[in-house]
C-alpha cells in the first residue's frame, strides 16, 4: 500500500469512532439550539408521544460516531427548548445527525435557533504557567453528582488582543486564571477554538450546581484587563439543565 492510501486509511479511521472524551484534542463540540414549534402542541398526545421516540432512534443511529449530550432550555433560555452538544471527529458527522433530526416527526416543528462549532486544542497559556497548570489539574469538581446547569458562553476577542505581544496575552491570561481557579471545585469547564468556525472566537462551555457562584466568577472576570479585550460575550448566553436524551424527549412529548 502506498503511504498516501495508508494516511488516507488512517484518517477515515479517526474519523470513525465518537471521541470517548471532549479531553481528547481536535474533538469537535457543535452547539445546537432548538425551539419547537406551537404546531406541535396542536398534535394530540399519542402522536407526540410516538413522534418523540424518532429523535432517539436517529441519535442512536449515529452513536457510533457522534457523542451528543441533551439539556432543557425552556424557560431559562428565549426561544428555544432545548440545546445539543455533539462532539465528533468531524462536524459533518455531527451536522448529520442534525440534519436527520429534522426529518424526524418532531424535527418538523423544529426550528434551529443557534449553532456554534468549535474544537478542542492543546492549551495555548496555561502549559506556559506551571504553578497554575498544577493546580488546573489538581482541583476536582466537589459537587459528586453531574451538575444540573449547562452554561454555553461564545466570545470573540478583539484585533488588539491577537496583536498584543505574546508576553503580554499571558501575563492577562494568567489574572483569569488566578480568578477562575478559585471556582474550579464549583465549575467545570470546557474551551472549544471557534475562530473561523463561528462568528466567535471561543465557545466556552460550564457545568455547575451553583448558578449564584458562576454568575460571581463572571463578574469577577468582567472585572479584569483581559476583559476589555473582549467584542462578543454572550449573544446569546445559553442556560439550560441537564436531561438524558430519553428524560429530554419524554418530557417535549407533553
Ligand atoms: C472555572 C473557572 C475558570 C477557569 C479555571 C478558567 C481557566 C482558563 C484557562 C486556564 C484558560 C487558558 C487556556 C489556555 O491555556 O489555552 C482560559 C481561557 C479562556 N477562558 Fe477561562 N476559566 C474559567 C472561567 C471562564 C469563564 C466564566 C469564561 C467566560 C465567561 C471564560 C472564558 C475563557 C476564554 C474566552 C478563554 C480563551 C482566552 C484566550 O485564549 O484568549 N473562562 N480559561
């Protein structure tokens, strides 16, 4: 076999199985907001009931190859119900489950609100900050239990950051991360690089039980230089809790 047809057998067998873990790098988050439409409350409960088992089907289909995690929007999030958030190798195995999704009975009445992609990658300050790396990696997660919030924040910095010489981007960075150390016990979180991916440069993604200490963390973050960097912070922010796929779609059925 030559080399090229070996490289190409090894790409379209990184590209087979779903990431087991956003951990892994150049693992793809896609973003998906959904509102369904008031026609599907005008079906009556044994259609909806049969309908909402489509989306599971479907999703299964792909589980192969496209992780895909469910949480309720409803409520705390503007139009919208609910909120995907599929990893892969490749988004266009995400897209696809998407694209499915909405052939599916519900998927009708289903309107995509938002998406965003991005990917995971190598850190960029903290690997250069290792008193902080250390205790990035120290710190576990107290809460025991999955946390119940999901919090999806896009940002998008400014020209003047990318232009700041390197030194000066990690001396900013390493005040966030002073800060956000502080929550990490509280708060999990996940950085996807969106740059050219979506109208943001991050898609930044928290898990918690306590919404009142993450809203302080923000704030405290609103607070520092780096944040003045920043164009985009939100818009939208997405707030939603955690379902398994079955709880997600069992609940749309009523
Ligand atoms: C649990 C609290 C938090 C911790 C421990 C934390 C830590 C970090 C670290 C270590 C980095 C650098 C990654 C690298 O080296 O490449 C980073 C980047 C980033 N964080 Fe946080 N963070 C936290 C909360 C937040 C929050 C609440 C936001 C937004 C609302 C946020 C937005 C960002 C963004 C946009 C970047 C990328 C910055 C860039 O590369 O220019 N973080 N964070």
């Amino acid at each position: 076999m030559s080399s090229e047809a070996t490289e190409e057998t090894e790409a379209t067998e990184a590209t087979k199985s779903a990431p087991s873990s956003p951990d892994e790098m150049g693992v793809f988050g896609t973003f998906a907001l959904f509102e369904l439409g008031a026609s599907w409350a005008e079906l009556n409960g044994a259609s909806r009931r049969v309908g909402a088992r489509e989306p599971l089907e479907v999703i299964a289909a792909h589980t192969e190859r496209v992780a895909v995690d469910g949480y309720l929007t409803v409520g705390l999030t503007e139009r919208s119900h609910f909120l995907l958030r599929l990893h892969a190798r490749q988004p266009e195995q995400s897209q696809a489950v998407i694209a499915d999704l909405l052939r599916t009975r519900p998927g009708r009445h289903l309107t995509v609100r938002h998406t965003l992609t991005g990917v995971t990658r190598p850190l960029v300050y903290a690997s250069q900050a290792p008193d902080q790396l250390q205790a990035l990696q120290a710190t576990e997660y107290a809460g025991g239990l999955p946390p119940r919030y999901a919090v999806v924040i896009p940002t998008r910095k400014s020209a003047a950051w990318w232009n700041l010489p390197e030194a000066k981007r990690l001396a900013l960075m390493r005040e966030h991360t002073a800060v956000g150390i502080e929550y990490l016990a509280k708060v999990k979180r996940r950085l996807y690089h969106a740059t050219g991916l979506a109208d943001a440069d991050f898609v930044t993604w928290f898990e918690t039980d306590d919404l009142a200490a993450f809203s302080a963390l923000v704030a405290r973050l609103r607070a520092l230089r780096e944040d003045t960097y920043n164009e985009r912070l939100g818009a939208p922010t997405i707030l939603g809790t955690a379902r398994t796929l079955d709880e997600l779609f069992t609940e749309l059925a009523h």
